[in-house]
C-alpha cells in the first residue's frame, strides 16, 4: 500500500513572491486561491502539490512563462522573513553556502540542497521530486534566481555562473542566458548553478554588512523544527489536517485533493492503518489551539481560526480531549508561569 507522499514548504519561503506578484502584475493571493488566514502565519506548511498548483495560476494570470524573471527583486534568502537574519549573518560566503543547503530543510521537506565539486567546478544542486509540470520550472527558476542572488550579494554584482541547469519544461532560452549572464540548460534532472571552485573568499564588491542576529522565541522555534519529513506518515497527515483548515472544516475530500488522490483511495488508506479521521482532526485541532493560548490569542478568536461554528462548539472539543475548558487551561496556565 502506498504511503502518504507529501512534501511541505512553508509560506514564508513563498511569501516574496507572492508579494512580487501582486507588486508586478496586481495579481492577489486570494485570486490564486489563498485565503487570508494563512497569510497571517509566516511558519505554515503548505503542501508542495498545492504550491504548485499556485505556480501555474500565476503563469495563467499572468500570461508568462517566465515570470519568475520579473519577480527577481522580490525574491531571495535576503527576503525570507525569520530565515534571512541568520543565513546572512557571517562576512564567509562558504558558512552561508553550507547554512543555506542544511537550513532550507527547516523551510521544505522532501527537496535537497547540496555543494558537489568536479575538478574546478562547485556545482550548486537543489532537488525538488514534488514539483511537477510546468510548476517544474517554476520551482527551479525561483531557487536558481535565489541561489544567483546570494552568490552576487558575497561575490560582487559582476559575477556570473559558469552554467545554470534548470528543470520542467523548455521556455524562452535566449532571454534566460541573457538573465544568468551564461549557458543555461534546460529540462535537466536537477537544478544547478555552476562557479569555480577558486570562489570562496569575500570579494571586495560583496554587499554584506553586519545586521543584528536571529532572534526566536520558544513558540517560534517549536514551529521552525516542526516540518515532517515525507518519510514520516503521521506527522504529514497530522500537517495536511492542519493546513486544510485555513480552508474550513477539515474533510477527507479536501485532503484526498491535496494528495491527488481519490478519496476513496484516501480513505482505505486510513483504514488500513486503523485511522479515524475525525479522531485525528480533533486531536490537531486541540495542539494547533494551545499553541494560539501559548501565543496569547483570544479563545474566541482561536475558535474561528479552527474552522469552529462558534466559540462553544470549539470550548467543548478542547475540554474533550485536556479534560479542561480553554479558560480553566489557561488559568493553570498562568498559575505556573
């Protein structure tokens, strides 16, 4: 039988372009099919199918293949908000290249990013297998134009690649070398940017400075180590649950839609691990409310957050499963801290 095979990338590893696209093209999140809740939380994880899917609504709206080119001041490392204070904070362009090949783990599951050299070449890797399609070429376009960005910011605004291997489908080759300044090639295995391995000192035209370091608190931490692995079953069911309510109710056909899968396929699949849905749903539901109780949001607000029909329904589920109303929680919560 097979397993849930999911990857995550979390919004704020999007949000730039999500902010690109409406500055650029006046295209809005919601006409992507984004609701405005999750735009609220930068730590969500949204299903890479469904990241796709905006992906190529944004090429429809838009009406080019390429707009990821046009998006290029909005997105890189620099931008992506509680990642960009820590990867940049070192003058090494070499800690930053390893921090961001071992960090992006904390923004997307299921994707590699790593450093090869063969002989003089360091060929920079990143593997998505969950992007598909045309979407293909957008995933690889956007990490290619991140990676691009983050070489020029320690290496100087003259530097190009030796060569730059795209993924997805083929689109409009001159104007991408015209881009990267080099030899792009396209429809390949994985997406590459090539530089010489001598390039490993601060160039004097780097643009780093030293800004302040990343500072987290405990609820913000718990979030950012909190991404499953595709591996990991439970926790990516548990995460496709949570992500499906900034959409209303969790449900099995919402679910079985982001796994592209029938929901009767979604359905023996649980059954033959001897999972209850509603079960699994409250049990989300519950966690997700004590984080927003750990953060200090109002219960009623919390109620409406989970797709609850009112703040009583939500106060009758919690004390279901905590034995304690959201209230009662929160006053022993105050009496130890």
């Amino acid at each position: 039988m097979k397993e849930f095979d999911i990857g995550f990338v979390r919004l704020n590893f999007i949000k730039p372009l999500l902010n690109g696209l409406y500055a650029e093209y006046a295209i809005k999140p919601d006409e992507l099919g984004i609701p405005s809740a999750l735009l609220e939380e930068p730590l969500t994880l949204i299903p890479v199918n469904v990241a796709n899917r905006w992906f190529e609504q944004a090429e429809h709206l838009s009406q080019d293949p390429l707009f990821m080119l046009k998006l290029t001041p909005y997105i890189g490392f620099e931008n992506v908000e509680l990642f960009n204070k820590w990867v940049y904070h070192t003058p090494d362009f070499v800690v930053t290249f390893r921090r961001i090949n071992y960090g992006c783990s904390m923004l997307q599951s299921g994707c590699s990013l790593s450093g090869l050299q063969s002989g003089n070449i360091v060929k920079w890797a990143y593997n998505n297998p969950y992007a598909s399609h045309q979407a293909r070429l957008h995933d690889s376009l956007r990490m290619a134009i991140m990676m691009f960005k983050m070489l020029r910011y320690y290496l100087g605004e003259e530097f190009t690649p030796l060569q730059v291997n795209l993924t997805g489908p083929a689109a409009e080759l001159k104007q991408l070398e015209a881009f990267f300044g080099c030899k792009v090639k396209q429809s390949s295995a994985q997406t590459e940017v090539w530089l010489n391995a001598s390039v490993t000192h601060l160039d004097e035209n780097s643009q780093w400075e030293r800004n302040d370091p990343l500072r987290l608190n405990d609820a913000q931490l718990d979030e950012y180590i909190n991404i499953p692995q595709p591996h990991d079953t439970v926790k990516s069911l548990y995460s496709l649950i949570n992500f499906s309510r900034y959409y209303g109710r969790p449900n099995v056909d919402f679910l079985a839609d982001c796994l592209s899968i029938s929901r009767q396929q979604l359905q023996r699949r649980l059954l033959a691990h001897g999972w209850n849905f509603s079960a699994m749903t409250a049990n989300v539901l519950c966690n997700e409310a004590v984080q927003y109780l750990f953060k200090g949001y109002d219960i009623n607000n919390i109620a409406q957050r989970l797709s609850y029909s009112n703040e009583q329904s939500f106060c009758r589920a919690f004390k279901r499963l905590r034995g304690v109303t959201p209230y009662q929680y929160l006053q022993k919560l105050k009496a130890k801290t």
